[in-house]
C-alpha cells in the first residue's frame, strides 16, 4: 500500500497503522512525502544528482550524525516497477528560516516579528550543524534557508530537503564547500536581521 499525501497531514487509522507496522514511526506531528517529480533537478547539480533513493540516502546520514538538527527520513516508496518514486519523512515544526530573515524576498512569504527568534541560539544551531558535517564528512549540498525549518516557539531548527548524489562518483568536497558558502550567508543574515 502506498500512501502520497501532498502536503503534512495526519494519517488516517488503518493508514497510520500500516505506516507504524512498516517505518516503526508514528505520525502524530505530521509527516510528509517527497515525489521522484519534486526532487532537486539533475540539471541544476549535474552529476552529483542520481536518483530520490540517493536524496533519501543523504537525509538518512545526516539525521544519523546530528538528528536534532535534520529531519528523519522514514520509508521509501515503490512504483509497479519497484523503483524508489518518493519517501516519507518527518514533518519538522515551525516555518522555513527565510521567513523570518526576509533576506531571500523572492521565497519569503511575509515580515515575521524576529523579536520572537533567539537568533543567536539559531546561529549556534546552524554553527554545530557545520561542524558536524565537517566531522563525518557529510554534506547537504543545498542548504538555504528555504530548507532549515525553525519552531517559533523555541527557535530549534531542523534542516530537509537534501541534494541526493551517488557518493562513489560525486564529490563530497563540493557539495561541502557549497554549503560552508550558504552556511556563513545565512550566518550573516542572522546577524544583520537581529
């Protein structure tokens, strides 16, 4: 049974059921699923992207070095063919950072009172999320502020939507060098925005 629900939401009895029996996971938060169609396109990060099975490989280590800070994955789907067409994971709280900050209009979608953020608490999140990756040897390879969440109510973050890249042929090294890029912008954006 597949479920693909567009958007977070709660599963109905015999679907979370069904959900809990295969992923070990409940969904009372929400979850949410990813599509083959929604993934980040091969042409924007050439060789490095290579299929949603990757994507949900990348998510699955960097959940596993730092599960505070990255959202779980938690099933892969199947098409008839049984190729990987999307995954589940979990639904982080709150909204996306680039909300807050306004530094990227184009994908923001109103003012949110910062006042409310302890931005340097968030800082330090995005700081340690560096850190780890550097340990372990990991990268995002997109990580914008369009893919950190932060709850509101206690400025935790949590970052998703990864690049997927087949780590055998793929530079890890460039995907790293990307997000150190994107990781002292946003860091930057914090500090003006405070």
């Amino acid at each position: 049974m597949q479920f693909k629900p567009e958007t977070s939401r709660k599963l109905g009895e015999g679907e979370e059921f069904v959900f809990q029996a295969v992923t070990g996971h409940t969904s009372d938060n929400g979850i949410f699923y990813k599509s083959d169609d929604d993934r980040t396109s091969p042409l924007r990060s050439g060789e490095r992207y290579d299929n949603i099975e990757d994507e949900f490989n990348a998510l699955q280590r960097l959940s596993s070095i730092a599960p505070d800070l990255f959202v779980s994955p938690l099933s892969l789907t199947y098409d008839e063919e049984g190729n990987p067409d999307g995954y589940f994971m979990e639904n982080a709280p709150g909204e996306e950072l680039n909300d807050y900050t306004q530094t990227y209009e184009s994908q923001a979608s109103e003012n949110r009172d910062l006042n409310e953020l302890n931005t340097d608490f968030i800082s330090q999140q995005i700081s340690y999320m560096d850190t780890l990756m550097n340990i372990y040897g990991e990268s995002h390879g997109d990580l914008k502020p369009w893919n950190i969440k932060v709850d509101p109510e206690t400025s935790r973050i949590r970052g998703y939507d990864p690049v997927g890249f087949d780590r055998k042929t793929a530079s890890t090294e460039m995907a790293r060098n990307e997000d150190e890029e994107q990781i002292e912008k946003i860091l930057s954006d914090l500090d003006q925005a405070s």
